[in-house]
C-alpha cells in the first residue's frame, strides 16, 4: 500500500476520534478529548433552558456546574405530597442563567438533567470538591 493510501486508510479508521479527517491541517489531526459526563449533562440542560426561555443558546450562561450527593432520590426537587427513598444518590446541580431569570437543573449520575422550579429547590447533601 502506497504511503498516501495508508495515511488515508489511518485516517479513516480513526476518523471517530479526529476532528475533520480529510483536508485537515496536522493540529486538526489530534485526538479530541472525550466529552466528559458533566459536559454532556450541561449540553442537554442548555438546550433545555433554550427551549424553555425562549431566547437564543448564546444567551444563556451556566453558572455553576458541580457533582453533588443529595440527601435522597427526591435529587433536591421534592414534589409536593410525594414520599422518597431516604439513600443519598451521587449526581450533580446545573444553573444557568437566561437573562434574568436563573434555572436550576438536577440529576442523577445515571439520570437526564431535569428542570427543578425555584419553589421545590433543595440544597444537596455535600458538594465534590474536585469539580
């Protein structure tokens, strides 16, 4: 196989992990860094927040975004009436701000973010410091 194929053939057997494979400059061949579990979550909680606002992505801003433990599976959004497994639960908190308004997400480790209205919010057990 000539040098060109086989930088070809690499190339597209590595393409999942490079950024734009053909044409690319060589600081463009370098592996991306995975995306990390939080990063994920605070993807999904902006596009959430979008919707929701009603106002642009490039608006928003997260503010904090942090690993928790809750103090149970209610995840620091307890509805009214409802009874929780008193466990604590890894997961994390996301606030994003929408101009003025701010918008609270919560989550397992396992679970989607999800919406939790200012009135039911609930602070979590600990906070990890390492984020």
């Amino acid at each position: 196989m000539s040098g060109k194929r086989m930088a070809v053939a690499t190339c597209l057997a590595l393409a999942p992990l490079l950024v734009q494979c053909a044409g690319a400059t060589e600081a463009q061949r370098q592996p991306m860094a995975p995306k990390s579990a939080l990063q994920t979550k605070i993807d999904w909680a902006l596009q959430d927040a979008a919707q929701r606002t009603q106002l642009d992505a490039a608006r928003l801003r997260v503010t904090l975004a942090e690993a928790v433990t809750w103090p149970d599976a209610a995840l620091g959004c307890p509805e009214p009436g409802r009874e929780y497994a008193q466990a604590l639960v890894s997961g994390y908190r996301i606030r994003i701000a929408a101009g003025s308004e701010m918008l609270e997400y919560h989550g397992s480790v396992r679970g989607q973010p999800f919406f939790c209205p200012a009135s039911r919010i609930q602070p979590p057990a600990t906070t990890d410091p390492r984020t």
